[in-house]
C-alpha cells in the first residue's frame, strides 16, 4: 500500500449499493417520500389540464356569467391542486429532511468505525488530510445522490410519462413523437454521462490530492521552515493545483458540448410540436387550449430535463467523491479479531517470542527470532538503528501480523486474542508522543478514561507534569494544540509517562521514554519511572546505555538476531558488541572526546566495531 490508501475510486455499483443498505432501514420514510413525489407529480400533471379547458372557455365564448361561473370552477380545481402539491412538497421536505439526516448520521459513524479498524500500517501509508476529506465527502455524498434520485430523476420520469399518456390520449402522433424524443433524449444523457464519469473521477482524485498536499505541508510547517522548504512546498503544491485544474478544465469542457447537444434537441422537440399542432388545427383537431396544454407540458419537461443534466453533475461528482471512501469500506482490514476471540487473561504477564518471522516485502526484519521475558522482569533491548527493536514491540502490540511463529502473553497467542483486551494489558511510551488537541486533563485521563480527576492530578504528579502544568494559565484545562505541538518534547514525553502510570497496566514498554527530557527532568522521570515499573513486565528500548544499568537482563540486537544477553555487568566483562559501545559511551566518542554518556548515542558507533560478536 503506498500513497494514500492505494485503491482506486469504487464503482457505481458499488457506491449505491452501500447507500442503499443505509437507507433500507427507513423504508417508511422512503414511502412516504415517494407519496410525496406522486402526489406533486400528479398535480403538476392535473393542472395543465384544467387550464387546458379555461383558455378554451376563454377561446370559445363570449363573455356571460355562465361562461365566468364555469371559468372560476375549472380556476378553483386548479387552486385544490395547487394546494395539494403544496402538502405533499411538504411531507416530501419533511420526511426527507429526517431520513438524510439520520442516514447521513449512520453513514458518517460507520466510516469512522470502519476506516478505525484499519492497520497501523494503512494509517502510515495515507494522508489524514486526504483521509478526512474522504470521510466528509462520504456523507455530503449521500445527500446530493439521494436528492438526484428522490427529487429529480423519479419525478421527472414520472412526469413524463404522464405528459406522453396525457398527450396520447388528445393524439396518438404527439404523444409517440414526446416518447421517441423522450427515449432519445435519456440515451444521449447515459450515453454522454458515462464518457464524462472518467474526468470526474479524475477531478475528485486531483481535488483529494490538492487537499492531501497542502494538509501534509500545513502538518509540517516547522520542518518545512527549519529546512528553507517553501519554495520547494510550493512547487509541489502548484503541481497538485495544476493537475486540478487540467482536470477541472476537461470536465467543463465535455459538459459545454453536453449542453450543446441538449439545447438542439429542445429546438427539435419544440418545433416539432408546435408544427404538428398548427397541422392538426387546421384541420380543427387542436385547439388553443390544447396549445397551452403542450406548451405547459414541454416547458415543464425542458425545466425538468435542463435540472436533470445539471444534477447528473453532481450526481456523477457525488459518486466519485463517495467512490473514494467505498474503497476503503471495501478493503479488507490487515489486522483482524479471529472469529471466536477471546479477552487476553493476564496471570504473571510472562512474554514469549516463539521463532517469530517478519518483515516488508521480501525482507526479514526478524527471522527465527525467539525471546522470553519472565512475569515481572525488567528487560532493555539495545542495538544500532535496523537491528528490529522496535519492531518487537510493534509486534507484541500486535500493529503487524507475523508471517511465522507466535508470540505468547502467559501462554496465551496474541493473535487469538481481542485486539483491546491485548492492548489493554500493555502500556506503552513512544519516543515521540503525539496529543490530542483536548485539554492535558483529557490527554492524561486517555490512559483510563474512567478514571477521577484525583486520580489523573496524582498520576501528573508522579510524572512530574503537575510542575509545568500549574504555572500555565488555565492549568489542566489548557489546550495542547494539534499533535500537542504548543508543548515542548519534554513535556510532551511527561505527559505520556504520566497517561501510562495512570494506566498501570500489567506489561509496560518503554521506546526511549526519557530521550527529549533534559538532565534535571530526566532525573525526574527515571524515579518516576522506578515507581511505575513495580510489579510489572517491563520491555525497555534505549539508546543511551546508562538508562538501563538497573534492569534485570539487557538483550543485544543486531540484524534481526540477538547476539547477546545478560546483566550490565556480565555484558560490559564480556567482549562483544556492548562492552564496546558502553566503553565508548563512558569515555568518550572514540577515544577520549568529552561527550557523555547521555549524548552518545548508539548508531554513531556502530559502524566503529567490526569485530566478531560472542553470544553470550
């Protein structure tokens, strides 16, 4: 998967299908909808009609209050059906003003639902700019297809076919000529409609690229400054915008020749009526009456039909843009519950990696890669970049599937568990916590949403939040920006620590949990975290090897393996890899240099050893 979501737009079928299904469940609505639409239809039919026998009353007669009294009959018929229409436009408007709503409402929460569902690795190969405009589009989708159907296209065939009935019965020859017209008319609309659908499938790709572009620019706008990449956002931007706009162009173009080819049908239609009339006046089988009466039903039609083209617009716009998002509905999710799942029992929260293999494409990032981790055990994994470590724990979070092997919580396969009862089990502090922009309270109470305020305010405290947080102006209520940018690394680091102590799950994993905390806070944090890795399983990722003296056994990684393990001791006495980035770390980068244990990390030394690694 690379891009966005790597699907293309769903088809026709596709989309209305799901629409559909969301609308199945208010099938009285939608017939009280089409009650409405008869009812209009019906009138706008009845009522050329009886004007039909007005102007023939008007044509025919001179004037006498019997002729004026049967005049206001056929003019109060013709106000009963205006006021009819008015009703059934209003329990139309109404009932469909509820169901839209409450479909659109479903529509919007299931997309969440669903797009939620997918993997960690569709998430970091999409835009979320381009994500959320999917899921906006979605649901404005569905109001303009359901309008177009509801409003425009089954009241207008119904309209027709009742003028070519209506016009029938007066002549056998009008009538045929509005059906063939008719007939012809719709296959020129389908025919033209399905050679514009291509370049309005590649209008909403080239509009959902615009947005993805400048989301992804917006999102970035600090490394696009410290790296003087404006001009350089700016030409990728413009490049976005111009295929837009190629697009735009092309769509506009091809509906310009579509109205073209509709004006000269209405000029053939209407010309053709009305010479067809004037023959049969002549020959005294048309009347004026009757002259109103096609007029009526042929302005009407060309009102009707005109809507009908301009709403296949949008129509077809709707259906790419829904297209986009019934992809993803349609895309399988990577990482699934098995059917029978059960919830994750967590006795001493022992972990086992049995012979675990996994990696991208055709490389192995982990092969026949075994660990195990007694309940309670403290264990740091170290390593230069590439060696897997996090890896490991992205696969004891269960954010991949393996392609062989198993991994074990007391025994237990994380695959034939809940995904929530796994991940409630273990907390973990990522080397770059992003935020929610909520307020810190909110942020910290996501690690037990049920939890007190006492109880959030004592988890801040441990984590040493309570010191920043306090001297702002609104405290705990302070909003924490978007990604949680109005705060510093550090604070932002504090704030997870303190969202994981409140979760005091069973197994804690810890990825550099102190490497943005300067050296007063990290010295915080470190008995911060000492409190907090009680009585827990803990896995610790580090880089800076004086964070991990105290834990009970430090894993070695190298290439996917390990290649050795032991205590700081048993591991700085041997000579392999970590004697000799701890001695380098110690004294100095590579001989005698000032730097600190705290600013060396471990891949600026790993190239420097080349000398066989001892397992242990």
């Amino acid at each position: 998967m690379s891009g966005d979501s790597g699907k293309k737009a769903a088809s026709t079928a596709d989309v209305l299908r799901v629409y559909w299904l969301a609308s199945s469940p208010y099938k009285w609505s939608l017939i009280l909808i089409v009650l409405g639409v008869l009812i209009l239809q019906g009138g706008t039919l009845a009522a050329p009609w009886f004007l039909r026998q007005f102007f023939n009353l008007l044509a025919t007669n001179h004037y006498s209050p019997e002729i004026v009294g049967q005049l206001m009959d056929v003019l109060m018929v013709v106000v009963l059906i205006w006021l009819v229409e008015w009703a059934g436009r209003r329990i139309q408007d109404l009932v469909l003003m509820y169901f839209q709503a409450r479909a659109m409402a479903e529509l919007l929460s299931g997309a969440f639902e669903y797009l939620l569902g997918h993997s960690y690795n569709f998430f970091v190969s999409s835009f979320a700019g381009s994500l959320t405009h999917k899921v906006s589009k979605f649901g404005r989708a569905f109001e303009i297809i359901s309008d177009a159907l509801l409003l425009q296209f089954f009241p207008t065939f119904l309209f027709v076919f009742g003028a070519i009935v209506v016009l029938f019965t007066r002549n056998h020859w009008l009538g045929i000529a509005l059906a063939a017209w008719s007939v012809l008319f719709m296959a020129f609309q389908i025919y033209v409609s399905k050679i514009r659908q291509p370049a309005r499938v590649a209008r909403a790709e080239a509009d959902t690229k615009v947005t993805a572009t400048l989301a992804d620019a917006i999102s970035n706008q600090a490394t696009m400054m410290l790296f003087s990449g404006e001009q350089f956002e700016k030409g990728l931007f413009a490049q976005a915008v111009a295929l837009w706009r190629k697009a735009t162009v092309k769509l506009w173009l091809t509906d310009n020749l579509i109205w073209a080819g509709i004006g000269l049908f209405m000029i053939v239609i209407e010309g053709g009526l009305l010479y067809g009339g004037v023959l049969l006046w002549q020959r005294g089988a048309f009347t004026v009456g009757d002259f109103v009466l096609v007029q009526a039903y042929l302005l009407t039609t060309f009102d009707r039909l005109v809507s009908i083209n301009r709403e296949l617009r949008r129509f077809y716009s709707a259906l790419a843009d829904a297209g986009e998002m019934v992809a993803i509905l349609h895309t399988k999710h990577e990482i699934r519950d098995k059917r029978g799942a059960k919830q994750l029992a967590i006795r001493d929260a022992s972990v086992h990696f049995d012979d675990v293999t996994f990696g991208f494409y055709a490389d192995s990032i982990l092969k026949n890669f075994n660990l195990t981790i007694r309940g309670g055990e403290r264990v740091a994994l170290v390593g230069p970049s590439g060696a897997g470590k996090s890896t490991v724990t992205k696969l004891l979070l269960r954010l991949y599937d393996l392609q062989k092997g198993a991994i074990l919580i007391d025994g237990q396969n994380i695959s034939e568990v809940t995904q929530n009862s796994l991940r409630d089990a273990i907390a973990f502090v990522p080397q770059e916590p992003i935020l929610f922009h909520r307020t810190l309270m909110e942020n910290i109470r996501y690690g037990r949403r049920d939890a007190s305020d006492k109880e959030v305010l004592e988890a801040a405290k441990q984590a040493h939040c309570d010191e920043f947080i306090s001297k702002l102006p609104l405290g705990y209520d302070t909003f924490v920006g978007e990604r949680g940018i109005k705060l510093s690394g550090g604070e932002r680091q504090r704030v997870a620590i303190a969202r994981a102590i409140l979760k005091n799950a069973p197994i804690l994993v810890l990825d550099e949990a102190t490497s943005s905390l300067d050296s007063e806070s990290e010295a915080l944090i470190q008995d911060a975290l000492e409190t907090l890795m009680q009585g827990k399983t803990v896995v610790v990722i580090a880089h800076r090897l004086s964070t991990i003296m105290k834990m009970d056994r430090i894993v070695v990684m190298e290439q996917g393996a390990i290649v050795a393990q032991g205590t700081h001791l048993e591991l700085v006495n041997q000579r392999g890899l970590y004697q000799k980035l701890w001695s380098i770390q110690a004294g100095g980068f590579l001989g005698g240099g000032e730097k600190t244990v705290e600013e060396v990390p471990i891949e600026a030394v790993a190239e420097e050893y080349e000398e066989p690694v001892e397992e242990k």
